[in-house]
C-alpha cells in the first residue's frame, strides 16, 4: 500500500506541477497572440489527444508524465505560411520571447503561493519545539538546553513547531557558524541559548539525522504501550497482537510507554523476538517478528503496522499546535514561506556548487515519489506543502541557465542583447548537447542517491 500511495500521489503531483508550468507558458503566448500548436503534459505515445480553438491547437496527455512541452509556431521547426508569420514565436521582439519563457517558471511560483495559501487555511499540525532532554557532550547541551526549554525563534525568526524550527536552523547553519535560540523554559522565562556548529557539517542536518546530531530529544506525548490499531497483513496481526493489548515485557526490556516499544521494534528489523503482554488481565507471551524497513539516509528499521491507543482528553494539545490563518494573512504567510524555500533552495544549490554541501542531497523521481506518498498519507495539509515545495524546485531548476531549460534560452536571450542579434544555430546545437549531458548526469546521480538510499 505504500508504494501503490507512492506511485499514486508521484503521478498526480507531477501531472498537476508540469501542467502547471507549461499552462504559463501557453497563456501568456496565447495572450500576447503567437499561435500555439501543441500543448502536451508528458512525453511518449499519446494517451488522449483533441484539438479546439481557432487555431487547432492539439491537447495532449502523454505515457510518461515526467516533464511536458508547449509547440509554438516557429520558421526553425519548419515552414510557415506567409500570412502567419507574424505569429511565430522566432518573429517576436526580445521581450515577449523573454516574457513566454519566464511564464513557465512564475506559474510555478505562484502555485506554490497557493499551494501554502490553502495549507495554511486548512491549518497544518506540528510538534511543538519543546526539549524532554539533551545527549551528553552535544551542541544543544553545550548550549544550555535544559528539559522544558520549548523554542520561540531562531536568529530571530519565529518559530511554532519542531518542523519549522529544523528548517530555520538548517537554513541558519548555511552560513552562521553560532546560532540564537531563543527558549521559554520551564517556567515560561524567555533565555538565549547559542548553538555552536562548527564541528557540524549541513550535510549531517539533512539527512535524516537532525536531533542526533544537535543532541535533542523532542518532548512528545507520553501514550501507555497499549495496542489501540493493527494494519492488516503486517506483522502485528500476523503474530497474534490484538487491539487492547498492553504491551509489558519486549525483547527481555520493560515497557513502561509507547516509546519504548516503539524504540524496540524500531532496533530490531528482521529480528524475532519475545513479547508479553497482558489480554483481558491475563499475561501471555508472542513471538514477534518485524519487517525490515529502509529510512531515508539509507538505514534500516523494524515496523510491525500497529497504533497507539486513542490518547486521553487534552494530552495532545499540550504537545501539538496547529497553525491556522484567515485568508488574507494565509495569503501573506504563504508568500512569505515562497520567499523562504526559493531562497534556501538557491542557497543550497550554491553551496554544492562550492563543494560545501554534499550532492547526495539531490533526489530524484524514486526519493520523490517516497516523500509524495509519505505527505499524501499524512493528510491535504502535508501533501500541499510537498506541492509547493517541489513547484519551488522546478521553477528555480528551470531557471537554471542550462540549455534545453527555459534558463538556458533566457542565457540566448542575454547574450543577443548584447550581441544586437541571435545566438548562431552552431551554438544552439552546441548548447544542446551540453545541455543533455548536463541534464543526464544530473539525473543520473540523482537516481544514483535514490537506489543508494534504497540499497543502504
């Protein structure tokens, strides 16, 4: 079911961003009157085809849905009658050739907008940034954090949830060496801690490893281990664990919470091991055997497809908050965090470039169709953050000045203003064929990073 959610929610993401992307692109050459032939979302054999309007521009919906095209008419790609030349694409000044291609990308952006508009009006759950205790030795106990510290903001930018405050702090970490925390303790006193990371790459913050590598341990909500769902054909069910069912004795621990019985599952993928539990006031003991899963960074875990018990009245409240807005302040807060990931994506895009930040961070369509499904299962909210964060990629992406991306024509484009007239067919064709050996290396260790995590 995870790869089918996968799948599914990777094809519907991509279909909507890449029709998104082309459709700013055939508005505004529709708009500015350069006739379109072609509008296609896809590449390959056609699925479905028609063609409307006056002037027949065929819609496609294409086999392979990672990317789609908009055909104008253009002399470079063939003949054009005499009486519809001055709707050729190659016929418009500079700056409407400039406009067409930049619409792709801002369509992207502007999606994103929205995307984070409906999300915050929806509202979107969080952890609350609250510290239960800190790893000997580690950045955040040299810091001060103590138990009860709950986050306010970072180098001065608010921060309501773990979620916001780990981004904030990684986006910190690009180019400050000590950080400000601002905390309410225990007490509700607000005090200043700096992190110092010096001794922390980037790379150990992004890859799945955040709060070991600060030395936090996240206050979360202390539910009893009690059985309260099993998931169907996973091993909970399989080896005789029933909803109701207080888990006492794991793997020769005791269990004094669902933590605890999480953390063991957790240390033993593959591995049987003894269970006791109680039943109807009655103690009896299983033989458990969890399926081994692969996390991100690569690293395996046990899972065994069983839930907590429903918590009582209140406790989730004094560890979760969701974050809400009314439309007119969505609209400003999702504009904001736009401005927020656009600007951390360029950021991080230049410190590979200077071989500071890994290329491992690089995902392709695997990693992404893993996060499309992991954000799909945890609701619309999730979901429509993973949309404006990948509609943020592809508008920067293809800014890129690369040739075949709209960045790369944008880079003709500059040099023919200053050149007086347009880049030689020589060069576009060798432009070309850099561009596509630039584009399938990239994709290619991007795929590289993907079956890498896959394969640990």
């Amino acid at each position: 079911m995870d790869v089918l959610y996968s799948i599914i929610a990777f094809v519907v993401a991509i279909g909507v961003l890449v029709t998104v992307h082309e459709f700013g692109h055939f508005w505004v050459a529709r708009r500015l009157g350069i006739k379109v032939l072609t509008f296609s979302v896809g590449f390959g054999r056609a699925l479905w085809s028609r063609r409307s309007g006056a002037d027949g521009t065929e819609y496609v919906v294409a086999m392979v849905p990672l990317g789609g095209y908009v055909k104008m008419l253009d002399e470079s790609e063939g003949e054009v009658a005499e009486h519809e030349r001055h709707r050729a694409f190659n016929r418009q000044p500079l700056s409407i050739r400039v406009a067409v291609v930049v619409a792709g990308p801002a369509f992207n952006f502007l999606f994103a907008i929205l995307a984070y508009w409906c999300m915050y009006m929806i509202g979107v759950d969080g952890l609350r940034p609250i510290v239960a205790g800190t790893a000997p030795g580690s950045v955040a106990e040299q810091a001060g954090f103590r138990a009860g510290d709950e986050m306010q903001s970072v180098q001065g930018a608010k921060v309501g949830t773990w979620q916001s405050a780990m981004q904030t702090i990684i986006a910190a970490s690009l180019d400050e060496r000590k950080i400000e925390v601002e905390v309410a303790d225990a007490s509700g006193r607000r005090r200043e801690r700096i992190m110092d990371f010096e001794a922390i790459a980037v790379d150990d913050l992004t890859r799945g490893r955040f709060f070991d590598r600060i030395g936090v341990v996240p206050a979360r909500p202390a539910l009893p281990a009690v059985i309260g769902r099993v998931e169907s054909g996973r091993p909970a069910q399989r080896d005789g664990l029933r909803p109701g069912d207080r888990v006492v004795r794991a793997a020769g621990e005791a269990v004094t919470g669902w933590s605890d019985w999480v953390r063991i599952v957790r240390e033993r993928p593959g591995e049987t091991f003894v269970v006791v539990i109680e039943r109807d006031g009655a103690r009896s003991d299983l033989r458990l055997t969890p399926d081994v899963e692969q996390a991100a960074d690569g690293s395996r875990f046990g899972r065994i497809g069983a839930g907590a018990r429903e918590p009582e009245e209140g406790l989730i409240e004094r560890f979760y908050v969701t974050e809400r807005h009314d439309p007119w302040s969505a609209l400003v807060r999702g504009i904001e965090k736009t401005g927020e990931i656009s600007w951390l994506t360029l950021r991080m895009i230049w410190k590979m470039l200077l071989l500071e930040v890994s290329f491992e961070n690089l995902s392709g369509p695997i990693g992404i169709a893993e996060y499309a499904g992991a954000s799909a299962q945890y609701g619309l909210s999730r979901f429509l953050e993973f949309l404006g964060i990948v509609s943020v990629s592809l508008g920067i992406l293809n800014l890129l000045p690369i040739p075949l991306l709209d960045g790369g024509h944008l880079l003709y484009y500059a040099v023919e203003s200053i050149r007086g007239r347009p880049v030689s067919e020589a060069s576009r064709f060798l432009g070309q064929r850099l561009g596509i050996a630039l584009l399938v290396g990239l994709m290619g260790l991007a795929l590289y990073n993907d079956l890498a995590r896959l394969l640990g």
